[in-house]
C-alpha cells in the first residue's frame, strides 16, 4: 500500500492511455509525440479523473489533450500527437543503402 504523493509516471502513463483509447486506428496512426506538465502533487488513495479533449482529426496527424484531475483540480496536463508514419523520400533510402555499405 502506498501513501502521500502519487508517482508521476502512473499518471503519465494513465494519461497516454486515456488518450490512446479515443483514436480510431493506432496501428495506421501511432503515437508520435507527447508534452506533460505536471501542474501540482497528486494524492495517493483519491480517484483521479481523465478528462480528455479531442483538439483535431486531420488527415496525417491526430492531436488530443488529456487533464488529470484530483479533488476538482488538474494535477496533470498532457498534449499527444498521433501520425501517419511518413513515406521515406527516394534519396533517404538511397542514403540506407550507402551507409548499409558502409
């Protein structure tokens, strides 16, 4: 059993998760990037509430923003970003094959 502060990378996790369950398609659009701010300590013990926000569904990228609250207060503020893995360009894979033979 724990007790005091909550660990930070629960609730980073926990965020991502959150986030995650509200794209359509993580394996066409994968999670490209991730920004956290932890904004005050959380308590162990008291639920914690995920609020997320659906900021745009475009085309190659997907954008959400997740906020953790505790005892009506955010504790924890996380933006991701979702991406269409890109198309290598003709000449970036030339460049593998230089580099591969070294």
């Amino acid at each position: 059993h724990g007790e005091g502060r909550l660990f930070g990378g629960m609730v980073a996790a926990q965020s991502v998760v959150a986030a995650c369950r509200t794209v359509e398609s993580l394996a066409e659009r994968p999670l490209h990037s991730v920004h956290a701010y932890f904004l005050r300590p959380g308590a162990y013990g008291a639920p914690i509430r995920f609020v997320v926000d659906r900021i745009r569904d475009g085309r190659s990228f997907t954008t959400r923003r997740v906020v953790a609250h505790q005892g009506g207060e955010a504790i924890f503020n996380l933006a991701a970003s979702f991406a269409r893995p890109a198309q290598k360009q003709a000449w970036v894979e030339r460049l593998d094959e230089v580099f591969a033979a070294g």
